[in-house]
C-alpha cells in the first residue's frame, strides 16, 4: 500500500516542491486509504484534523495540521495535481468512452466564514443555501463498473474572476479534450442544451450526448420545430426493458425510443433527436452528434450511454459521504479549491490504482431484451 501510495504520488506532484509532494502523497493516505486499511470502519475524511491523525506524526496534532494548511495555500498546487492527473487518466480513455460532466453542490448549512460563499441549490435537501459547485468529469464505460475521475474542479459566482457556470464547464471540457486529444463522448444531463456549449462541441469536431429541454429549436426536414413537438411525433422504433438499481431496489422501466435526423439552427452538422418514452409523463429528449444507425443496438448503446450518467451520479454522491465532503472547513478559498483537486485525485487512486469496491461496488445498469 505504501509503495502504490508513493508511486502514484510522485506522478501526481511532478514539479511541485518537496514540502507540496509530502502533502499531495499525505491526501492519498488521509482522504481514502484509511478507509480501506480498516475495512469500511472508518471513513476517509477532508478535514485536516482527520488526515492529521491518520497520519501519526510524532509531532503535536495542531502543529501537523497547521503545516497542512499553509502548503494547501499553495499557489498552483491544484494546477500542477490537476494536469498531472489528466495526463495519466486520459491514458485510459478510448475513442467510445463516456466522459460524464457532473455538477453538484457542496452545501456549507452551519458554515459563517468560509471566503466566497455562494447561493447554491442543495439537492438532499431540496432547498436553497449557502456553499459551492463543484464541477466533475469522469470517465466510464457503458458496460464497466470501472470509473476514471479526471477532473475536478470548486467554484463560487463571488469569487474574483469568475465569469458564468457555462465558463467553468467549457473550461473543464477543454482541459480533457487537449489531454484525450479529442476521445471520447461528453454527455450532459438537462441544462447541457444550451447553445453556448454545443456550438464548441460542434466547432471543435467533439462527439456529445445531451438531454434537451422541449424549448429548444431543432431544424427536421428543413423547417424549424420545437424539440417536445418533434418528440410527440416521433415513431417508436423499439421496445425495451430496464432493470436499474434505485436505493438498493430493483425497478423495472418498460421503454420505447425513437429517433430523428435533426440540425441545430445554423450548422450544417449532422445531429440525431433520440426520444424515450417510459420514464415519466414526459418523454425523454437526447441530442446527440455520435452516429445512429437504423438498428436497435445503435439507438440502444445512445439510450444506455445516457443512463449511465445516473450511476456516475451515485458514485459522486457516495464519495461525498464516504469522504465527508461537506465536512470540508476551509476557511480560504484556494484552498478549498486545492483541496477539491486533491479529492479528485484520491478517487482516481482508489478506483483505479486500489479498485477499490467504494467505487467498483456499485451495481451497474442491467439489460434484458422484453
């Protein structure tokens, strides 16, 4: 464990000083392995006192945990840890590999003083608060249980320079296509459907998959129509049945899905509308640039791609708990944002250096043919 933890280490903080790589291989200890060096019993953790005591200094624990603060400040520790990652993950990333972009929201209920709060939505508990987003990128396969965290980035609408949320995506986007040399599949969830992020995924030859909203304008047999109408025509092609894990539970969706040829209004791109029904009252809208054949494993692999995104989605949230995420109590913004690279990267490490079951354990999306 030792030896993994200072080769994986010393990858991750190439060009950083000695005192950054101390910190930068202390994380990878602190963060996850403590976790699976006791069997489950003990959590990972992104609190400095945590990490501190994992790592048994004989040193007093304030003073242990003050030198780990003053080198989290460490201007361009995330950026060095950052490209480092994205250098030996894009390493495992293949031209059909699904490159899920993830926002969530780090929620901070109790917290007064952290720099730059911001007001976030909190899902778990579906109300507005204070805190941060953070941005993910992850790799995946459709028919793995295996993940490859590339990416991972905090922001704040009040911190200096921020510009927009569509800024930070593109910006991340960005970051892994120089590195993937353009492999792989973005996929997107709801709020992907905005011009501002498909006209670069189309002007730099990007393959994406993206739910779309029924307000977005689509060009089908040279005239322009809104995506819900065109969904409401179009014809179902298959029928198919979904077993999907929810909440350690089996449900069971009884789908149909069709497609059309579309344009987005202004390009000349060839593009395709999927349309699954059977998810709610609404049908599910996808747009996609990747190529549909007329066949039911062609729509099928689009369908299951973007499912995937769904259990991308549980694996963040079970490394925010497994981690204590939101335990996080940096007060300094740099190092918040330092301290969520460094996070990125402890997953990494354990999904793919350890194969750890955290990660590997969760059950992947089942396929039957009704």
């Amino acid at each position: 464990m030792q030896r993994q933890i200072e080769e994986f280490s010393g990858i991750l903080s190439a060009g950083l000083p000695k005192v950054s790589q101390r910190l930068v291989g202390e994380a990878l200890y602190g963060i996850p392995v403590r976790q699976r060096l006791t069997g489950g019993q003990a959590r990972g953790s992104v609190r400095l006192t945590e990490i501190g005591r994992a790592l048994h200094e004989k040193i007093s624990l304030h003073k242990t945990q003050d030198r780990l603060c003053r080198q989290l400040k460490r201007e361009g520790l995330g950026e060095q840890v950052r490209e480092n990652l994205l250098r030996e993950g894009a390493k495992r990333i293949a031209e059909e590999t699904l490159l899920i972009v993830d926002i969530s929201d780090l929620s901070k209920k109790y917290a007064e003083k952290m720099e730059y709060m911001s007001c976030v939505y909190d899902g778990s508990e579906n109300a507005v608060g204070w805190g941060y987003w953070s941005l993910q990128i992850i790799g995946a396969e459709v028919e793995e249980v295996e993940i490859t965290p590339l990416y991972g980035e905090l922001y704040s609408q009040h911190a200096p320079g921020f510009k927009s949320e569509n800024e930070e995506i593109l910006k991340g986007i960005e970051a892994v296509r120089r590195y993937t040399q353009g492999r792989g599949v973005y996929v997107i969830d709801r709020g992907g459907d905005r011009r501002k992020l498909i006209e670069p995924f189309l002007e730099k030859g990007l393959r994406f998959i993206i739910r779309l909203v029924g307000e977005r304008h689509l060009l089908y047999r040279g005239g322009k129509i809104s995506a819900k109408e065109l969904a409401l025509r179009c014809p179902m092609l298959y029928i198919e049945r979904i077993i999907k894990e929810e909440k350690d539970k089996e449900k069971i969706y009884h789908l149909e899905f069709g497609y059309r040829k579309v344009k987005l209004p202004g390009y000349k791109e060839q593009l395709y509308l999927v349309v699954v029904r059977g998810f709610g009252e609404e049908p599910l809208m996808i747009l996609t640039n990747v190529e549909i054949k007329k066949s039911r494993s062609s729509l099928l692999s689009i369908v299951l791609s973007y499912m995937k995104r769904w259990q991308i989605e549980e694996t963040i949230r079970f490394a925010k708990q497994s981690y204590t995420l939101e335990d996080i109590r940096l007060l300094s913004y740099r190092r918040l944002r330092n301290m969520m690279v460094l996070v990125t990267a402890a997953m990494y490490f354990a999904a793919v250096w350890l194969g750890s079951p955290a990660f590997g354990g969760i059950k992947d999306i089942i396929t039957s043919c009704s």
